[in-house]
C-alpha cells in the first residue's frame, strides 16, 4: 500500500511538472528557457548518481566518466551521421558498456566501497587527461575532430526522428529535456518498486544477508552501475543538444564533487531529492554568478558543512519526515469533547 500511494503520488507530481514543461515557453523568455534546459539535463545526471549511491550503495565519484563518453559519443555519433537519433542510442550505449567492463573488473574483483569510489575518480581524470590531448587534425572520428582542450563546437542538436532536416527550436529541446527528465524518474520508481529494485536495497542494507537468501550481490550492482552509466549518458546527449558543444571540462573534478553534493544535499535514498538539490544548488550558482560578488564554490561548501551538520538526511527526506511526524499527531490527538452544562 506504500509503495502504491508513493507511485500515486509520484504520478500526479509528474504530471503536474509535465503541464508546467508543456506550458513554460508561453510565459517564460528564451533566456530562462535555455537555463531551464540545461538545468533538466544535470538533474538527469543527478538521478544517476541517486540510484545507484541512494539504492545500490554504490559510491562513483566518477560519474562524470559515463556523463562526458554519452556527451561526446553523441557528438561524434551526430557529426558523422547527421541524425540525432543513433547519436543518442550510441550516447546511452557507449558509457553502458564502459561501465560493464569497469562495473565488471571492480565489483567481481572484490573491490570496496571506498576504493572503488578512488578508481571511478581516477578515470574521470584520465579521460580528462586523454581527451584533452586530442588536439590536431590527426584526432578525428570520421569526420569528427574531437579538438582537445578547445572542444567540439557545432555539435548538431536534435532533430525529429527519421527526418533530420527538421531541427528541433529551443522551445521543443526544452520540452523533450524536461519530459525525459520526467520519464527517467518514473522508470526508476518503477524500477525500485519492482523486486529487482527490493533485492539491489536488500543489498544495499546487508550485502551478507542477501548471499545468504540465493543471490549473487555482485551482478545485481553491477547491473545497477550499468543502469546509472546509461542514465549518466543519457544526460550527457541532452547536456550537449543544450550547448551544440562538449569540451574535455565534461569530465572534470570539480562536476563530479557537484554531483555528489546535489545527492547529499537532496537526499541519498530517494529520487525527488537528487532532482530537488540539483535544481536548486544549480540556480543559486546561477544567481551568485550573475551578481559576481561572491564566489560560488565558496557558498556550495558553505552550503554543504550546513546540509551535514543540521539536515543530514537531505531535504527531501528531511521534509517527508516532519509531513508524516504531522499526520502522526494529527492521528493520536485525542477528539475533542464538548460538556453540557444543563441549568
């Protein structure tokens, strides 16, 4: 019955968000359209990192590995066949299976928390690293120059599928953003409610315990790092239809750090909540930038030391337990009674 009013009530939110992503080009200006694009594009990310930390146990600081391959396998995929619609498929593909042979080396090698959490962080530097050096002509896909440390500008953005000379406006990419975004939440909660997702949590609370039940812990995360990697890129084809630009800065430490604190700061072990932090902390950035008085990574550590220290479950978690501590005391306070009092 939980699980069926949390589906109800994440239905009726998403809906909700889906007439607010259908009806914003008619009251907000392009500016604010393109901020609300690439916002829907990192929360895609956010959710990656949500499910496989929050519900596999799976700490990847690198989750910018499977963010920057997606981002620069679409663009690559996008130049030379000059339709985004195998650019995206291979966007999801290529990280899927960089994280079943990384996933694969890591999980059935027996490799903690805490060091897989280094190894999936020292990749992304290496990629950094590697696709930074790809300057020169000589550095090229097909007809794609992956340009090193100057990019890939010109990327082409989406187009309808099966007709690629119809390029989608900012407008109708606002609306497929925010629609994915949409659409990944809820195929994640249907994944969580699924016995698949109560085995992986099952793992999650005690790896030992679910051995011991008949199942293999080691496939069931390794699945799960493989779902977070498709997501992860996924996001990275969005970020890139947003920008019609990638850079090696994609793979860089300091995103990596953000997604982390977009999780914490949401709160680990739901899916709203990675969404919630991501959305927020990325338009504070925004408005702290605009202002330039003050410096943003400053205020995102700020922000962090307070999340730790006094909400450290998250917000979202933080918010459903004051809501149902509400409704509890509601239900136990006692009926009122009223006394005659006859003359």
């Amino acid at each position: 019955m939980h699980l069926f009013n949390g589906m109800i009530g994440a239905l009726v939110g998403s809906a909700v968000a889906a007439v607010f992503i259908l009806t914003a080009p008619l009251y907000v200006d392009l500016f604010q359209i393109m901020q609300l694009t690439v916002f829907a594009a990192m929360a895609v990310l956010a959710l990656s990192l949500g499910f496989i930390w929050g519900y596999g146990g799976i700490l990847c600081f690198g989750q910018t590995s499977f963010f920057g391959l997606g981002a620069y396998a679409y663009a690559v995929s996008a130049i030379n066949f000059g339709d985004s619609t195998p650019a995206i498929l291979l966007a999801i593909l290529v990280p899927v299976i960089f994280a079943a042979l990384l996933g694969y080396f890591m999980i059935y090698g027996g490799i903690s928390d805490v060091y897989l959490g280094v190894i999936t962080l020292t990749v992304s530097l290496i990629l950094f690293n590697l696709v930074n050096s790809t300057a020169g002509d000589f550095y090229k896909i097909g007809d794609a120059r992956l340009g090193g440390f100057n990019g890939m500008p010109g990327v082409p953005t989406f187009n309808l599928p099966g007709n690629p000379g119809y390029i989608l406006t900012p407008e109708q990419a606002w609306m497929v953003t925010g629609i994915a975004l949409i659409l990944v939440y809820l195929g994640l909660r249907l994944l969580i409610a699924s016995s698949f997702g109560r085995i992986i949590i099952a793992i999650r609370e005690n790896e030992t315990r679910a051995a011991l039940l008949g199942y293999d812990p080691r496939i069931y995360k390794l699945i799960t790092f493989m779902i977070g990697g498709a997501i992860a890129g996924f996001a990275g084809a969005l970020y890139v239809n947003w920008g019609a630009f990638v850079s090696p800065t994609i793979f860089a430490l300091g995103l990596s750090a953000q997604i982390i604190i977009w999780v914490i700061i949401g709160g680990r072990g739901t899916l709203i909540g990675p969404v919630i932090g991501c959305l927020l902390l990325q338009w504070m950035v925004t408005e702290i930038g605009a202002q330039q008085a003050l410096d943003a990574n400053f205020i995102l550590g700020a922000i962090l030391i307070v999340f730790v220290l006094l909400v450290p479950k998250g917000i979202a978690p933080t918010l459903r337990d004051l809501v149902m501590l509400r409704l509890g005391q509601e239900k136990t306070a006692p009926p009122e009674v009223s006394v005659k009092v006859k003359t």
